[in-house]
C-alpha cells in the first residue's frame, strides 16, 4: 500500500531545545516510517510575527535543519525543505486567500493568543483584538496552503494548532465547493503528546526566556545549566528528607530522561535524605549528555559539511515543489486561472 502524505512544520525560531526534541522531534522521527513525510521550515510564517528581525533568518533555518538531521530525521526517507523555496505554496495562499471569509480567520483563537503574546511583549496588557497585520491574518491559510500543496493526509501538531488545522479543513471544504470538485481532502491532525518539559527556573521552556537547554548545547554547557535546575525549595540541607514530588525540575528531568529503575533510586535515596541536590543535578547532567552525545556528534559532522546540508535542503525543496506542482496543475485547472 502507499504511504499517505504527512505535512509538519516549524518555525525558523534557531536552535531547538530539548522540549522540541521530546515532544515534537522524537515523534516525527517515528512517523517516518509509516507516512510519506513533509517536513519544512517555516520561513515566511516566521515572517508573520518577525518581519523586522530577519538579521539572523537564514541561520536560524539552518540551524533548524541541523538539529533535525542530527536527531534522525532522515532525508532518504523524508522531504526536507525550506517553505519559501516552493513558491507554488505562495500561489495556493493567494487562491485560498480568495475564498476564505475574513471572520473565519479573525475568530481563530490560536492567532488571538499568538497577537496577546505579542502585545504583551510589547507592554501592553490589553485584553482588546489589537490591529493585525494582513500577513499575520493569513496565518491560518498559509499553513492551509502548505499542507494543500502537498495533498497532506494527516498533520501532526501539538494542542495549540488544532485551531488553524481546523481552518484548513474548512477551507479544503469550501474550495471543494465553490468549484465543484474534490480535489482536496480534508487533512487529519494527528496530535502530539507532548510531555511538559519546563525550563531550568521552572517556567516554560523557551528561547525567549533564556532558560533552555539546546540540543546542540556542549556537555559543559548543559552541565551548568541543570545545575541551575529549581529542586525542593523546602530543603534546606543535604541530609534533609527530600520531596520528589516537589522538585520542580530536576526530579520531573529524571522522569523523562533517566531509565526508571535509576528514577526510583533517586526518589528513595532523596526521601530518606541519602543524596544532596547537587550531586543528584549532577548525575542528571551526566545523563542527559550522555543521552545526546551521538546526536550532538552527528550535528558536528553534519555543520562541517554545510553544503551537503544546503544540498539537502535544495533537493527536498525540488522534491516538494514537484507534488506541490501537480497540486496546482489542478487547481488552476479548477479555478479556471
Ligand atoms: N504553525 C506551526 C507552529 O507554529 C508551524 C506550521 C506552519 C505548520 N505550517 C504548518 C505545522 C503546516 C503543520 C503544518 O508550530
Ligand atoms: Fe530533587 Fe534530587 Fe534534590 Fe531530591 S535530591 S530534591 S530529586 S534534586
């Protein structure tokens, strides 16, 4: 039987962390085997938010693609691209662009969070739908056109994209619709369990909050940072009975990278007041390098030889634009362009 087309992207945000690895990468790499996949960066959705920040742009798709390639996601088995290099996915926005009513994108409440996010980094706490930007709005039917261009069957996402991929399916329907065909299917989201990886001081895990740990991170690095791992805060002494239960990061790093007889080890060994915070941030740290070592050596390999990435890249964008222009063979066929 032949494999279905999957779709997935992210944005060109640089250097993942090790929230992206648990919760979308692992995923995508298993999904290899089982669909047809799509998975691209982001570029001009990057540009929806980040259109006057483009100093490090091509390096942050860059550094994307390397920390993929390095986590498994493999190029004999999948389609890596750059987005804005299948310029038939521009195309498809500017048709679907067409027959989405603007309140269907208005009303979406991912792009309402993603504009509060945005206010509020701006300082302005206002609960109120500010201004959008035109490109902003299409956000939505951007990411409709990048999973129509290449007849994508299923889309994994997390929690937070259900909204959009909503969208998609409507306007997959509407297309369908207006010119009497049914050359779209509605795409399925297939969600991802994303286990919460919280950062170092115990917030969300993010760039932006300087409390992350990258894949590409060195041993030293990664090191230092779990030491800065929030613990037990009612601790005050290393012979003091511990609470795993209250050790906000640490312990919850043991549960999602250590092996679980090592997990019971430490939860024992705190409880009883048998084992310091810092020793046990620094057997963590052991753990979690060593966990990463193979990923991180293959990264290296893969940044000295930047142009076979660059070659990567260019041929999986070729391989998309190909699907994506039979798609569009027909849909120019079916709007009559
Ligand atoms: N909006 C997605 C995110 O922020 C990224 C994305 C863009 C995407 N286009 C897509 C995901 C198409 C799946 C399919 O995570
Ligand atoms: Fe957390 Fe380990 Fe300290 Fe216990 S000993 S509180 S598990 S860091």
């Amino acid at each position: 039987m032949e494999k279905v087309n999957l779709v997935s992207g992210m944005r060109s945000t640089g250097k993942l962390h090790l929230g992206h690895y648990m919760g979308v990468i692992t995923n995508w790499v298993q999904l290899q085997e089982e669909y047809n996949c799509f998975y691209f960066v982001a570029d001009w959705h990057a540009l929806t938010t980040k259109y006057n920040e483009t100093e490090n742009l091509r390096q942050d798709k860059l550094d994307v693609v390397l920390d993929w390639l390095a986590c498994g996601i493999d190029p004999d088995k999948s389609t890596i691209y750059f987005q804005s290099n299948v310029l038939q996915i521009a195309e498809l926005h500017i048709l679907l662009s067409m027959i989405t009513p603007n309140n269907w994108v208005e009303r979406d409440p991912t792009l309402k969070d993603m504009v509060k996010i945005l206010k509020n980094k701006d300082g302005d706490t206002s609960e109120n739908m500010p201004q959008l930007s035109y490109g902003l709005l299409g956000y939505p039917v951007l990411m409709s056109a990048d999973i129509m261009a290449m007849n994508g069957a299923v889309v994994p996402v997390g929690v937070d994209q259900l909204a959009h991929l909503e969208i998609t399916r409507d306007i997959a329907r509407r297309f369908n619709n207006i010119y009497k065909t049914e050359l779209f299917n509605e795409p399925m989201p297939k969600l991802t369990q994303i286990p919460l990886l919280l950062g170092v001081d115990g917030q969300k895990m993010g760039k932006s909050f300087h409390n992350d740990i990258k894949i590409s991170d060195d041993e030293e690095t990664t090191s230092k940072k779990i030491m800065q791992c929030i613990t037990d805060r009612s601790r005050a002494r290393k012979d003091d009975p511990g609470h795993p239960d209250k050790c906000e990061v640490a312990y919850k790093y043991y549960e999602i990278f250590a092996d679980s007889e090592t997990v019971n080890q430490v939860n024992c060994e705190c409880k009883a007041g048998q084992r310091g915070c810092a020793d046990c941030k620094r057997q963590l740290g052991k753990i979690i390098n060593e966990k990463f070592a193979p990923i991180r050596q293959k990264r290296i390999e893969y940044s000295k030889d930047i142009n076979k990435v660059r070659d990567i890249i260019n041929e999986g964008g070729k391989k998309a634009a190909a699907e994506a222009e039979k798609t569009m063979a027909k849909v120019r066929e079916a709007v009559n362009i």
